[in-house]
C-alpha cells in the first residue's frame, strides 16, 4: 500500500498540532503532580509518542471507537476525550471521567468513542474484534481501533485476534505503537524479526510499517487504511514506529537505555518535527503555532483547577457500578 | 398451565431459542456449536433455525472468541458464548476474571457486558483432571460476575432466560451429568430471578444448602433417611453470586442444623463461604451441632471410576452426614 501524501492542509495541520500539545502539556502536568505527590497511584506517559495517537485519531471519523492501551492519555486525547474530566480521573475525583474508579490505566468514556484503555496487554484486540462484528451486523460505518505496542504482540491474545479479525472479516484497524520498550527490555531481546507487520503476513491480513513520530505519515496511511476497512475489506494493520521519551512508570530509572539514546529521539520529538515542517512548508506562521502552544496551556490549566477543585468520591459510592440494573 | 417433558440439555436449548426470536441481539457463539450440535447435543438444530450468522463456529480460541463476546456486548448485542468444558475456562481467564466483570466498575459505569458464558462442569464422566473440575468458587471470588448452576430442566430454562436478559456478565455453569435428566416444563413462557434460592425438600430436623447436581443426591439421601423419621430441607442455591443467604439463615433457625453439600474440592469451596455466613448470623445461636461440609476430597479428578467416584459426595456420604449432625 502507497500512500499518498496530499499536500498539507492548514486546518488539518493546526487541529494535529492542537491534538499533540493537548496531549503532551496534559502529560507533563500529570508528570509533575504526581512528582509532587499529588496523583495517587502510577501512571505510563506516553510524551514522545503523541504523533502516533494525533495522526490515527485525527484521521477517524467521530463515531469510530478505540481501545487505548495503559499507555493510552494520548490516544484518548487525541480521539476528543473532555481533558478536564480525564484530568479530574487522574487526580481520583468523584467527578472524574470513571467517577475516581478507575485512575491513568483505565480512562474511558464511551460517549466519545474511548472504549477504555486496559492494564492487561492485548484483551484490547480481541474486545475490538467483539465490538467490530457489532458494527459489521448492524451494517454501521464504524470502524474499531484497537491500539497495542510491540510488547503485546508477543502475547497470544494478539495472534488469536488477529486470525479471528482475518477469518470472519471484520472491520478492525490494528494500530501498533512500536517504542521498543516492553518496559525495560528491548524489542530485538524478545523477538527475533522485529518487524511487527510480518507477524500479520500469516493471517493474509494487509500490513504496514510507518514513522509514527511523522504525524502526517501517520495521518494520510491512517485515512487510506480506515478507507479500506470502512469498505468491508477486513481488518488492517499498521505498526507506528516511535519512542516512550517519559519513562515506563513512576520507577523507572532508565538503567536498560542511556541520555544519549534518549536524547537522540528527543531530537525527533513528532511535535518538534511538525512545527518545522509547518514553518518549512509555508502551511502555518510561528504565530499562528504559538496561539495553539497558548490555547492548548490554558486548556490544560483549566483541567488542572477542575480537578483539583472537583470532590473526592464518598466512601459509599464504592458500592455503585459493580453491577448493571 | 400445561406442562410437558424434556431434558435438562433441551430445555437450555430452548431458553436460547425463545431469547433469540424474542431479541435479535441475541446469538451464540462457540466450537463446534453448529451442525456438530456443541460437544453436549445442547444446540442441536437450532443452526437450521436461526443460521450460521447467529449460531456461529468459532476456531479453537478462547480467549479470541470470549473476548469477542465481550466486546460484542459492549457494543450492544446479547452473546451467548460456550465454552465446551469450564475446566476451559483457564484458557481465557483474563477474559472472565480482568475483562468481562471489572469493565462497568472501572469505567464508572457507562459500559455493559450482558454476556451469557455457558459451560458444561462438574465430573462423573470419567473424562480426568482437565474435563471434570467444578470451579465455581474461583468464580464467586470476582465481583461483577453473576454465578448460576441449575439442578433441573424447569430451573435450567427460567433462569438461563433471565440470564440472558441480565445487563451483567452471567457465568452459566450446567451440569455434565444432568443434560439428559428429563423434567417437567411449563409450557408458558416464564423466567426465574437470579439469585434466590429454591426449597427442593421441605423439612424441620436438618437443613442441606447444596447446587447443581448434588441436588439429586441430596434428596435422595433425604428421602432414605426421611424411613428413619428424619425430615431433611434441601435447599437448592441456583445463583451461586449473588447468593440468597436469608433463605439459608431461615431455614438453619428453623431446623438448628446445617450441612452443605458440593460436588468441588472442600477447601477454598463455596463451603465454606456458606458455613461462614451461618457463623456470622443470628442463625448461629441456633445450632445444636458443628455444621458440616461435604464436598469432593482435595485430590484432581482421577480417572479410574472406582476412584472418580469414592471422592465425590454421594447419597450414602450425604445420608450418613445427615444422621452424624444429628446424633
């Protein structure tokens, strides 16, 4: 699959932008609350890796679904998630977008397509399997993201998804951040091609390989595979090549990687690559990027104040949402 | 209101089949579900009904095909999946444990799994350690999940519908041994609410909470000692979670003495958790002896049907239980 790269479009380019920074300035505020002791729990940043989440949720369309990973602020940023109730999760807030119940690893809202980001790796593609053949049976244009890194595609829920999505037809997008990193260990100690497409290759399922740290690669791929799973082609798969900048958790001392390497990827940061290329290309003026640089700060410090000014849950609300009526 | 006859399998069959034609949301999925009829004859036919579209062969993967249900019911449709054996049920464990019960509770309760997972349990086949096993207890230990295990056909159809239209994750545990028992069925539609527990026996000397298959047993065990002037209430839970514990503590004051009967291993089973709940009610003032716990020694199941069957609770066990309560 080629594909095609038409030429920049302005709004395109200012909401991928937007869609990167609320994301990244939404994770560093995470980062620094929680050094300050004031986010209960752990957290995985995905800061680095906001090309991939901005250019696949950018290119879907609003009824779409996905399934973020545990490493997932950016995806379900990125699809439209209100940041102020995400932020307000994260701080543990009755208010919060699962009402305080479920914190980093498991912020949904299915009202705007976020099915749920998972702390287990890889349920996530069989669960999209599930809600895909929903979809398919009610002949609806929905398409089911299911997002999953390297490290997952080592577990066997990943192949059995795959052979099922291949076998009964149905209309998945596989999107594979590949960082490298299943936690500590590098991708090349765990697999021994570590081409993730070609684990797709056996189940006839079309594969492809990208610069997930391009937010426009990964923009126009993403429009074309949506294209042909929207069409009824069956499931697709792309592997978005990128780099966790942030650590994997609150422990991590970055002992398996040194500054060097991660400052070499700091280099290629998708949000510092974007902002070039939009000067580079005439698409975009500095002014114009220092307004979403504004716009996207103040989103966040609101998100901030709405979180630290929401209620805890009271006790007696752990008892609520274990069963359905 | 008539009744007419069937088994315990068809009766399964045709709670799925009225579901079906009532609510096209509902389906069924599973190996060898289709023209192979499901390894126990339960779907037999009802791929000529309903079509491969709804009565939907699986590969061999568990976890795949599970996870689908869930997903499936996330997005609004009714799945009711098989899996052939429940010892099985290890295969795709993050599904029933991590996924399926913890969605609702962790999502802050914008997200429904009303899946039916059905599946044959128990032993007395013959079929070893991984084709036998009644793991229930493991089930009731996750919040979330609803826990049934009907003892006959009129029981197997009321509550498999309601499970079917419970907004919850329902895991269906039916009974090897029952699916070709035959019983009365009214021939009106009805359901049965989950959770509330059936008096199979009335009686006023000692009271046997038991479930599945160890139903049969008991009563039986009842009915020779009732030749000896006892009066056992056999009190069958149905829905393991939620459990009716008033119907249990009511009947112990009544009849100031309790055994519980189970047909899995006695430590960690329901047992105890039942034997647990006597304790910490009013009900326990009432005791005049030990309560007492049957259930199958803490062995795999073995093979050999000499073996297979001296670890098993059965009517003599149970008889015997009875008059040691309450000598």
């Amino acid at each position: 699959m080629a594909t095609k790269k038409s030429a920049i479009d302005k709004n395109i380019a200012i909401e991928l932008l937007r869609k990167m920074l609320t994301s990244r300035k939404f994770e560093e505020k995470v980062q620094y609350y929680f050094s300050l002791g004031m986010i209960h729990g752990t957290t995985h940043l995905s800061i680095g890796e906001e090309g991939t989440a901005a250019g696949t949720c950018g290119a879907l369309e609003p009824q779409d679904q996905i399934y973020a990973t545990h490493r997932g602020h950016s995806q379900a940023v990125c699809k439209g998630i209100d940041v102020y109730k995400m932020m307000a999760e994260i701080f543990a807030r009755a208010n919060g977008v699962c009402k305080g119940k479920g914190g980093s690893m498991h912020i949904a809202d299915k009202d705007r397509g976020v099915l749920g980001a998972n702390g287990i790796l890889g349920p996530s593609l069989a669960l999209a399997c599930g809600v895909a053949f929903a979809h398919k049976k009610r002949k609806e244009d929905i398409v089911t993201v299911a997002f999953f890194g390297d490290g997952a595609s080592n577990e066997g829920v990943f192949h059995e998804s795959l052979n099922l999505a291949s076998v009964w037809n149905l209309p998945v997008l596989f999107i594979c951040t590949n960082n490298t990193y299943g936690m500590s260990t590098h991708i090349t100690k765990v697999m021994k091609d570590t081409d993730i497409a070609n684990r797709a290759k056996p189940y006839m399922i079309p594969a492809k390989t990208i610069d997930g740290n391009d937010v426009w690669e990964v923009y126009n791929t993403i429009k074309e595979a949506r294209k042909y799973v929207a069409e009824g082609n069956g499931p697709m798969m792309i592997v978005e090549n990128t780099y966790r900048i942030s650590g994997h958790s609150k422990s991590d001392g970055n002992l398996y990687r040194t500054k060097e390497e991660i400052a070499s990827w700091k280099e290629k940061c998708p949000i510092k690559r974007w902002k070039e290329k939009l000067i580079e290309n005439g698409v975009c003026t500095q002014e114009e990027i220092d307004a979403v640089e504004k716009e996207t700060t103040d989103l966040i410090e609101g998100a901030v104040k709405f979180a630290l000014d929401s209620p805890y849950p009271k006790l007696e609300d752990v008892y609520n949402d274990v069963y359905a009526d | 209101m008539g009744k007419i006859e069937m088994t315990y399998a068809n009766a399964i069959k045709e709670a799925i089949s009225e579901e079906m034609r009532r609510d096209q949301n509902v389906y069924m999925l599973g190996e060898d579900i289709g023209v192979y009829r499901g390894a126990f004859g339960v779907s037999g036919g009802m791929i000529d009904e309903f079509g491969p579209e709804r009565i939907i062969d699986t590969p061999i993967s568990e976890t795949a095909f599970v996870g689908c249900a869930i997903g499936s019911a996330v997005a609004g449709m009714r799945p009711v999946v098989e899996i052939m054996f429940s010892d099985f049920m290890a295969v795709c464990w993050d599904m029933i444990i991590n996924q399926a019960p913890k969605m609702r509770y962790m999502f802050g309760g914008k997200v429904s799994v009303p899946m039916v997972l059905r599946t044959a349990s128990g032993g007395g086949t013959g079929a070893a350690a991984q084709h036998s096993q009644s793991l229930e207890a493991m089930l009731c230990h996750v919040p979330g999940l609803k826990v049934v295990i009907p003892s006959t056909p009129y029981d197997a159809k009321g509550l498999l519908k309601s499970a079917i239209r419970d907004n919850n994750p329902v895991m269906f545990l039916e009974q090897k041994l029952l699916y070709r028992t035959k019983g009365m069925v009214p021939e009106e539609e009805y359901t049965i609410p989950l959770g509330v527990a059936d008096m199979k026996r009335e009686g006023k000397d000692c009271t046997i909470v038991t479930y599945g298959r160890m139903v049969h047993m008991c009563l039986a065990a009842a009915e020779a000692v009732s030749k000896e002037g006892i009066q056992t209430e056999v009190i069958d839970l149905r829905t393991l979670l939620p459990m009716d514990k008033p119907s249990i503590i009511e009947s112990v004051k009544k009849t100031k003495h309790l055994i519980v009967v189970h047909e899995a291993v006695k430590t960690g089973g329901l047992g105890g958790e039942i034997a647990a709940s006597i304790a910490e009610s009013e009900a326990f003032n009432y005791l005049d002896a030990p309560i007492k716990r049957l259930a199958s020694e803490d062995v795999p199941v073995p093979f050999c049907p000499i073996l297979e069957k001296g670890v098993l609770p059965d009517e003599i066990k149970i008889a015997q239980a009875i008059r040691d309560v309450l000598a």
